[in-house]
C-alpha cells in the first residue's frame, strides 16, 4: 500500500483518471459492431467472409489513424487533441444512427469507428506522462486498463440491440462519450514530459528503428489478438455453440475483462520483473492456449475456461510492452507509443478474417486460431533476439528501468546524431 500511495504521489491522479476515462470509452465504441455482429449479420444475411471484413475494418481503421493522431498531439498537446477526437466519435456515432441501410453502409461506418481506436498511444502518454521512468509501466497499466470498455461493450450494447434495435445503440453512444469528455476538460492537465515544437524528424525517428518494428510485430500479437479476438468472440460463440446473441456478449466478455484487468498486472510486474521476461511468459501461454482453444472446438466451457487465461496473457502482454516503450524513447512516447500501436493494431485486423477465411473455406475456425499460436512463436524468437542488445543499452536485465537514463537512450532518437553502431537497419 505504502509503494501505491508513492507511485500516486509521484504523478498527477485527475489526469491517470481522465486518462482511463478517456480511453475506456473509446475502446467500447472502437468494438461496437463486434458486440452487435449476430444482430447485424441476421439482418444482411452475412456470409462468414463478409463478416469477417466487417469485423476487420474497425480495427484497420483504428491502427491507421493512431499515427497521425499522436503527431497532432504533439503540437496541439494530448489534452486537446483527446477532445478533438472525442468530438469526431460523436459525430461518427450520429451518422451511424441516421445513415447506416445498407452492408456498404456498414463498412463506412466500420471506418468510422476506427476514429475511437486512434486514442491509445495518446491516452497512454497523457496519463503516463506526469510520472517517473520507475512508475511509468503501472501508469500505462492503469491507462491501459482502460480496454475493459471492450468488455463493457460486448456486455452492454447486445442487451441494448435486442431492446432497442442495434443502430439505436449508436445514438447511445453518441450521448454517452460526453462523459469522458467532460471528465478531461474538468480534470486533465498536459503532462511536462514531452518538448512540443521538436522537430518532425525527430517525432518519426522511431519509425526507422529496427527497435520500432520489432515492438509492433510483438503488440500485433498481444494487443491485436485481444481486439481481434475481442470483436470476433461473439460472432464465433453464436455461431459454434448456438447460444443466444446476448449469451455470447456475456462469454466474451469474461475473457475481455481478464485481459483488460491483468494489463495493470503487466506493468506493475514488469517494473519489477522486466518487460522481456514478462513477454516471454506471456507470449508462451498466448500460443498453448490458442492452439488449444482450436481442439476444444466442441466445448463451450473448456474454450471459455482457455479464452480467459488467453486473454489474461494478451493483457498483461500489453502492459509489459507498454512498461519497455518509455524506456526505449523517453522524450517521444507519445509519438512513438502511436506508431507501435499503429502497426501493431494492424495484427488485430488479421484476426476477423482469418476466422471467416478458415470457416468459409476449410470448414473450421480452428485454423484461424492456429495461424496467431504461430506469430506468437515467432515474435518469441524475434524478442530473444532482440533483447541481448537491448540489455546491453537502455534497460537493464530482464527489461527493467535503469536507475538512470543511459545516454545511449537519447541519442538514438535522433537519427542524425546516431552513430553507424547504433542498431539501425
């Protein structure tokens, strides 16, 4: 309790709250049309492609504008450029209610929502960015806890289909962002963290580091399995075990709320234990229980039971990636953050039609769920690759804080100052 109240002194508590606020409610629209597939699939008469395109877009979308997103952050700063954004969900929010009659209609819409999944990289370096090196990763835990609005959604908006129909859904969104809203503009305050009128070179540095990529094909399988596998879950349990639309907005989201439950764990323990040895265990698990999950196929609680401690995995993954991220680029997370997001979020998009390619072709889901337990393995070859030197830089063993910034740290970020050793392809 005593290290907590330190850690809660050492930043700014209204803004981490703001933070998770903020985020929270982007994560449950970000979903929406996942949690409202059996309901939007039986009015189009989807086929299992078609559904899997749905399911995709959101999550494309998302990832793409996550970038560009931080980049305006940087200029405008992340409290004003969380509002900006909030006040294009809302509109996105009417014009699914008002405009959306037809499957086209729908994908536009899907793109639509991808506005709600921009918010990661910035929400975690508004809430983060008040506090030190050695407590950032339980402060983008806490943000990042903030996925269990996808939860929130796979629960809330079926029940609110059913009543009300599912485009109504959209309306209540519509009114419902003005929560978080008010809650930034009453309580956030801009973080000092991070110089706004650097240079665009060094807002992309990241991009052209071998570092950069290798974190995003890493956050491809942690945290685009979770809102892959989170918007497609309520299709497959509909589909593979015929419960009720409602019933498979309930089993999703006990596994949606483990992973974003246990994305607090993530950071907190790799504080502590190191980020590396914290993806390694994670991404060990992530691959046994997928491959499991495909030949449980005909059990609904063993798949359940499985998809739990997947998703428990997937959110500590995605907390212990997020610890490494301030280490590597601490003078441009913000940016940074976005672009792993960005491209790792890509990994999400794989997983809707994958699901729907192996079902309508070979007959199965299985395959679907085998084809992400392979990327998890190969991202764990990647990463212990990787990290030999990158304990030998800026962390310490295991991918922990160093006491002190390693000078080696800055100067990467800034690619004309990086010498012909510096690591870069």
């Amino acid at each position: 309790m005593s290290s907590f109240k330190t850690f809660l002194r050492a930043g700014h508590t209204p803004t981490l709250v703001a933070s998770f606020m903020y985020f929270g409610f982007s994560c449950c629209i970000w979903v929406l049309n996942g949690a409202m597939a059996p309901f939007i699939s039986e009015t189009y008469q989807l086929s299992a492609a078609q559904k899997g395109l749905m399911l995709s877009i959101p999550i494309i979308a998302g990832a793409l504008m996550r970038f560009p997103l931080g980049v305006l952050a940087q200029y405008i700063g992340r409290k004003n450029a969380t509002l900006v954004e909030m006040g294009l969900i809302a509109v996105a929010m009417l014009y699914g209610f008002f405009f959306v009659d037809s499957f086209n209609d729908l994908l536009k819409m899907g793109v639509l929502l991808g506005i709600a999944g921009a918010s990661f990289g910035v929400a975690l370096s508004l809430g983060s960015g008040w506090y030190p090196p050695q407590h950032k990763g339980l402060a983008m835990g806490l943000v990042g806890a903030g996925n269990v609005g996808t939860a929130v959604s796979v629960l809330v908006a079926p029940p609110l289909a059913q009543w009300l129909g599912w485009q109504a859904v959209y309306a209540v969104a519509a009114a419902a962002i003005m929560l978080p809203i008010l809650t930034v503009v009453l309580f956030a305050k801009e973080p000092p963290d991070v110089d706004s009128h650097a240079d665009f070179r060094s807002h992309i540095a990241c991009l052209f580091e071998r570092d950069g990529w290798a974190f995003s094909l890493i956050y491809g399988v942690t945290f685009g399995g979770f809102i892959g596998l989170t918007t497609f879950l309520p299709s497959y349990y509909y589909d593979q075990f015929g419960v009720s639309k409602v019933q498979a907005g309930q089993l999703t989201m006990l596994a949606a709320f483990m992973g974003a439950a246990l994305r607090v764990a993530g950071g907190w323990i790799s504080d502590r234990w190191g980020g590396v040895n914290t993806l390694t265990l994670v991404l060990v698990m992530v691959s046994v229980c997928l491959v499991l999950v495909a030949l449980s196929t005909g059990s609904l609680v063993g798949t359940t039971l499985l998809l739990m401690l997947c998703f428990a995995a997937l959110g500590a993954g995605n907390g212990a990636l997020f610890q490494l991220v301030p280490l590597r680029w601490p003078t441009t997370t913000a940016v940074a953050g976005s672009m792993i997001g960005e491209i790792g979020a890509l990994g999400g998009g794989l997983v809707p039609n994958a699901m729907g390619l192996s079902k309508q072709y070979l007959g199965t889901y299985a395959w679907g769920f085998v084809l992400f337990a392979v990327l998890g393995v190969v991202m764990l070859g990647v990463m212990r690759v990787m990290q030999i030197r990158w304990t030998r830089t800026w962390a310490e063993k295991g991918g922990r804080a160093r006491s002190a910034a390693a000078p080696v740290a800055t100067a990467r970020v800034a690619p004309a100052k990086l010498s012909p050793r510096s690591g870069r392809p």
